[in-house]
C-alpha cells in the first residue's frame, strides 16, 4: 500500500507529483491548473451575482475521515457552501488546505479528493486554490482539512438575527440529528449498529427557493455542531427574544431517536451537515415550507416553533408530555449519561 | 417508537396530573408536601418532560443523591486522577465522570494534560481495551449504585477466570439504603413519601426499603423512569398519604421483582464487601453506604495495586447541597448559588451534572431574570 511520507510535504518533485496526481486531477479547472500562488478571479465576474463579497473558512477534523453518506472531503465542501449560502450568498470558490499525517494510504487521499471534486461539481462551484502539508506521526490525526469559500450576496437579500421578531416562525428542512448519529455510531466504540447516514448536503440551492418564496426570511443558519438547540440559543440571545418549541414537532428518524434513547442523548445537540433553521415571517410560512418541500433537500420541512416576546433570551420547549423545559446551551460536549 | 410513546402520552398525563390535584386537595395540607425521587434518572425525566410545572403548588419534588456521579467526592476524583497519571495507565470511566471536579480539576483537565482517559460504555469495553494492551494497566473507574454493581462485578469474575493481569477497577459503587436512612434521620426532615429507584431495585428487589414504610412511617413507591411512570408513582404516594398508609409498593411491576435478580445478586455478594464508612459530596460520610472488591479480588483492586493518596477533601464550608438534598433548602436559598457555584466553576455535587438540582434551578433563574 503506497502512502504519503515526510518527502511528499518537502517542496520538491515528490510533493509536486502527488498534488498533480490527487488534486490538481480531481479538481480539473483552468484556475487551479495554472498552479500559481493565488487564483485570479475578476471583479466583474463577481459583480454579475450581487454586489457584496461573502468569505467564510472552517476547518475539518472528523473521526472517521469516511463515513455512511460522507467523508471529510464532502463535509469540507458542504459546510464551507452552506456557510456562505446561508448569508444569501451564491457560493462561487473554494480553497482547499490539508494537512496529512505521514502514514496515510495514498488511496484514501485519491477518494477523499475525489469526493470533494464530485461535491463541488455537484454544488457549481470551483475549488481553485489550495496548500499541502505532511506532518511526523502524532503531529495531527490522519487529515486535517480546512476549506475557505467566497460567494457573492444577492443585491437586496439581507439576513440576519437582529432582523428576528416575535410571532415569525421556526422552520427545518428536515430530521435532525442523522450526522451526529451516524458519525457516532460509525467510530465504532459503541457496539451500536445503526442504519443512520449523515445529512451531509449543499443546501444553497433549496436557500435559493426558499428565499424567492419568502423574500421577508429573516435568518437562516446551518444547525452544525450543537444542533438545532444551540442555533436557536444563540438567535434568542441575538435577537433579545424567547423561543418556543414543540416537541411533537421536531421531526427525528425512529432510528435516530432509538439511538439517543440508548446513549441517553438529545437530538437537539446533535450535529448536522444538511440541515437549517429558518427563521420566517409567520405569513410566509406556508410558502417557505411548500418551497423547501418541493426540493428533495427540503422533504422534511415543517415548522417546529416561534419566536415570542414572552421569556426573552430563553428557547423553551413545550414537551410532548405538556410540560415545558429550558432548552439551554450546552457547558461542553454532550455525554453520554450513566443512569 | 413502540413501548416508549405509550409512557409518554400526554391524554393519560393530564388524566394522573387531574387526579393527583384532586387528591392533594382531599389531602389538604398547609405547605406543599415534599415527594423525593431518590434516583438521577427520575431527576432527569422529571426535567426533561417538565413534570414539575405540570404537578399542582401543593406538590414540591426534592431532587435526592441518586446521582451517583454529582455524590462522588472531590478527594476520590483526586485519587482517580492520580491513578491516571501514573505511567503505562490507560483510565477508562463513563462520559459523564470525566466533568465532576477534584480539588485540582476534573479528569477532562487531566486527559488535556497528557492522562490516558478513555470513555466506555459498560466495563466490559475496559476488559476489551486490556486484552488488546497487555502491556499497559487498564484500570476502570466503577461507580453508581447498585445498578452498576453487577456489571463491574461480572466483569472483574472474567478478568479472574481468563487470567487478564493488566485490569483492575477503581471501586467507588455505593449503595442505596443506607443512604435512604441517613436522609430519613436528618433532624430537619420535612418529606412525606419517596419514590424508590427502579433499577436499583431490579437488582436488589423491593424488600430492602421495608424499614421505610414500617420504621419511619414513609410511604415508598419503586417508579419507573418514562413520565407516565413517574406521575404515577406520585399519585401512588398521594394515594397512600391520603389512605393514611406507609407501603412499599412497586409500580414499576413490568421491570422490578420483588426479590430482585438473584444472579445479580450472587455476582454483588461474590465480589464485594461493605467499607466501614464512605464519602459522598454533600452528605459526608455514611456508614456502610460503599463497597470495595473483597480480598480474593485484592489484584484486581486499584486501590491496592496503585499508590493512591487517599486524602479527604472536606465540601468547601460554603455549600449546602446537604440541605438542598433534602428538601430543607431550595437551590436559590443556598449561599454561594449562583455566585462562587456555577455550572462552568460547580462548587457542590447538585451544580456538577446537569441532572443536579441546582444546575437546573440555575439555568432557568440566571435566564429569566
């Protein structure tokens, strides 16, 4: 088995070889292939989409690199276009960093390419720009991806969540919760087969259509670590409101909430890759939803809760017993509970 | 999801919270009448379904020790570091020990500094990681009551049996009943009825709670863990009340028998035995309330195979977690609440576990106001 060593991180033929031969091949595009310093990207091209720039980064370290329904590649795209597209943005470039642990089959590194090249064909945009690193072993664990991306934000689209009011609407695309599990169940150390996939998708087309049916959207983020729960904590406390959810609303796969019943874990902290909150005007409601559910991302729309004056700061669930509780933020990770 | 939704319909809740109003009013009592569940999972389904805000004003329900991790002590999690950070140890312990604090931080602050601390799920996963490290020691942190017992107790009989020389557990399970009966003789004692712990009592059986009804004059009720269950256990000790009966009575029939699991048993009674007294945060010591492995398991016991300091880290004067557990109390009352003790910096047991009743009281006073 061939695998990447300290020579392919030292600048010479070696190193020029496997960025050929992994990126620069599945990447395919004019302006990654000049392979100069930085890509060139004129402002008039950019100008044609909107009139503001949108420029996000995030970094990947996620245990396993591959995944049911992903691997650190797709994620690294998906996040980075869901970052950008959730401020309105049209995503347009990626730049794509790894840093690789000496040791790593060469194979795994070909397919976690080609996953990012088939993720952002997929998604439209072009990853243009990028840098490798070769660290000793136990200097990082395996591959560490960092992707930036550019967008450009539609002329008008203007989000955001000092724009949240009392009485909009609370709205996923979606089950929450199949990242988080699946990435869980997939280490392996919990003895626990489940058929979960992760979420893992490019949402900025279904944002599209959701923002032409509601051009009032107030906010739209992508529930990735801490969930859905701590999104909605942290537009409560932006936007000096109380949140009210309902419990029999929030959509989980059974195998989902069959697998947090076991671990004693909440749903509602666990990460997702393809699933967002939007918070809508309760008039277009019915709009934003028959949109999302029109698009197979959006299946699963359904409004979960509202936004209130009543306990400002405070996201409260009513639970499906009656009863209501704070859903607060989290100190740390979530553990799992022993009674 | 099926044998779940049913315990958790909301029709037949409002049915139980209707009838337990009806008979706290038959009851009529000037103050609320304290019910304490004893168990953390009865804590936890309490605040996760919000069944304190469903029960009428005439019901206040005392959050007792039966969080196993929040009544560890800080000199133990002391101990348990120390072991840690010995060389060629790998320390395995369930997820929710690794945030409790020690006099000088918690296991996760230990694993940052460079500690082998892995998490498991049962301490069978600890024997796995053993045989696949023969060269390392591979010690499990035990603790909880004794729900837990059993496993751990198991797990060291097959340590026994296949000869595994690496294992060894860090024994901290304590036991519910003398626990029970220090709660019951405290002076300022102001609670009319208890709910039992239901897996405690699948192992040890109902029995055990007698001196309760017959001794103290208590009404107990064995619940078990989904809403439904919960809210009937109160109403089974409203009922009592109401009757002018002290029981024990099981409603958690589907699960607990009354003799309890005699296989079980026989594991708890192989390898352990009582200490004299042991340590819980917010209570001090009790006596006969732990166990430790006997002395035919002496080399698969931590204590004896590692140097352990052992010292005793007295609760900061400050705290009273001690008469918040029992009712005496509420956690706003208490004189660091919300000051020198919160979740991030947690000074008692009751701020350590988000299932601790100050942690939660926190949440929602520091949020609202």
């Amino acid at each position: 088995m061939r695998t990447v060593t300290l020579s392919h991180g030292g600048g010479g033929k070696a190193m020029k070889d496997l960025i050929d031969a992994v990126f620069v091949a599945a990447f395919d595009n004019p302006l990654l292939a000049a392979l100069d310093d930085q890509a060139r990207v004129p402002m008039s091209l950019l100008a044609r989409y909107g009139d503001r720039l949108a420029f996000t980064t995030d970094s990947f370290v996620v245990d396993p690199l591959e995944f049911p329904g992903g691997d650190i590649g797709k994620l690294g795209v998906c996040g980075t276009v869901n970052d950008l597209a959730v401020g309105g943005a049209i995503p347009l470039y990626l730049s794509c960093a790894v840093i690789i642990e000496e040791g790593l089959p060469i194979d795994l590194l070909h397919r976690i390419a080609r996953s990012m090249a088939a993720a952002a064909r997929e998604a439209g945009v072009q990853v243009v720009t990028g840098d490798t690193k070769v660290v000793p072993r136990g200097a990082c664990d395996r591959l560490f991806l960092t992707t930036t991306g550019i967008g450009v934000i539609r002329t008008g689209v203007e989000l955001g969540a000092h724009r949240v009011q009392p009485g909009d609407a609370v709205l996923v695309n979606g089950v929450l919760g199949d990242h988080g599990s699946a990435i869980l169940a997939a280490r392996g150390d919990l003895a626990l087969e489940a058929p979960i996939e992760s979420d893992c998708a490019a949402l900025h087309v279904l944002i599209d259509s959701l923002l032409r049916a509601s051009p009032g959207t107030r906010f739209i983020r992508d529930a990735t670590r801490g969930g859905v729960a701590t999104v909605l904590n942290e537009i409560a406390l932006a936007a000096n409101c109380g949140i009210e959810l309902d419990e029999r609303a929030v959509p989980l796969r059974e195998a989902v909430k069959g697998f947090c019943e076991i671990l004693g874990l909440d749903p509602l902290y666990l990460a997702n890759e393809g699933r967002l909150v939007a918070i809508v005007p309760a008039a277009e409601a019915d709009r934003a939803l028959a949109a999302m559910r029109a698009h197979p991302l959006g299946a699963g729309a359904c409004r979960i809760g509202h936004v209130t004056d009543r306990r400002p700061r405070l996201v409260v669930m009513h639970t499906v017993l009656g009863g209501q509780r704070i859903v607060d933020m989290l100190v740390g990770d979530q553990l799992p509970r022993i009674c | 999801m099926k044998y779940v939704d049913e315990f958790r319909d909301r029709d037949k809740a409002a049915v139980l919270v209707r009838e337990i109003t009806r008979l706290a009013d038959a009851i009529g009592t000037r103050r609320p009448l304290q019910i304490m569940e004893v168990c953390g999972g009865h804590t936890h389904a309490i605040f996760r379904y919000g069944i304190e805000g469903m029960l009428p004003e005439q019901i206040e329900l005392v959050h007792g020790p039966g969080c196993p991790v929040c009544v560890l002590p800080m000199g133990r999690i002391d101990d348990c570091i120390a072991i840690a950070s010995q060389p060629g140890v790998i320390l395995t312990t369930f997820g929710d020990a690794m945030r409790v604090p020690g006099s000088r931080g918690s296991l996760l602050q230990a694993k940052a500094n460079g500690a082998d601390i892995r998490m498991v799920y049962s301490p069978t996963d600890a024997l796995t990681i053993a045989r696949r490290h023969p060269d390392r020691e591979v010690v499990f942190f035990a603790l909880g009551f004794e729900t837990t017992m059993p496993s751990t107790a198991l797990t060291v009989m097959e340590a026994e049996r296949d000869g595994v020389g690496n294992f060894s557990v860090f024994c901290n399970h304590i036991t519910i009943v003398p626990t029970i009966k220090a709660i019951l003789d405290s002076p300022d004692l102001r609670i009319e009825g208890f709910l039992g712990p239901g897996h405690v009592s699948m192992v040890i059986g109902t029995a055990p709670y007698e001196f309760v009804a017959r001794h103290y004059r208590k009404p107990m009720v064995v619940s078990g863990f989904e809403p439904l269950d919960v809210l009937q256990s109160v109403w089974m000790v409203l009922r009592q009340i109401a009757d002018g009966r002290a029981e024990v009575e099981n409603q958690y029939a589907r699960v607990v028998a009354t003799g309890g699991n005699a296989a079980a048993l026989r594991a708890i009674s192989a390898v352990y035995e009582l200490r004299e007294f042991f340590e819980w945060r917010g209570l001090g010591s009790i006596d006969y309330s732990g166990v430790r492995l006997r002395d035919a398991y002496a080399r698969f016991d931590a204590e004896r195979r590692f140097a352990v300091p052992g010292a005793r880290i007295a609760d900061p004067l400050s705290c009273q977690c001690g008469e918040v557990l029992k009712g005496v109390l509420k956690p706003h009352q208490c004189k660091v609440f919300g000051t020198a003790c919160t979740p991030e910096t947690p000074v008692g047991a009751l701020m350590v576990s988000s299932e601790g009743a100050c942690a939660a009281y926190y949440r929602y006073a520091a949020k609202a106001a």
